[in-house]
C-alpha cells in the first residue's frame, strides 16, 4: 500500500482545499409575486414563469 513520504504541510492541504467551500445558490425575484426564486426556474410560490402562469400552484 502506498503511504506518503512526508507530512503534507498546513499549507499545501489548505491550498488543496481552497475550491471545497459551498456557495449560496443565486436567487432572484419573481415578477409576479416579489418572492425569492432560482433565476431560470418557474417559480415555486406563484407558479409563474415569464410572466405566464405555467404551473397550478396549491395554497397550504
């Protein structure tokens, strides 16, 4: 089994880890109804999209 030479330092493990960080999906604002939503995705509180009703959406 292959076992590493040297410890990998602090700084070349975090350098490595620099891209593992999670990003807020992008939102945007529904036209229709002013709630927060994906941008590119019918809207999940109106059902609207491009300004259409595309979806029936039910009222809990």
């Amino acid at each position: 089994m292959a076992v590493p030479k040297r410890k990998t330092s602090r700084c070349s493990r975090d350098q490595r880890r620099t891209h593992d960080a999670l990003t807020a999906p992008a939102l945007s604002i529904c036209p229709e109804c002013k709630e927060a939503k994906q941008p590119h995705i019918v809207c999940p509180h109106c059902g609207s999209y491009r300004g259409r009703k595309v979806i029936e959406v039910e009222s809990f």
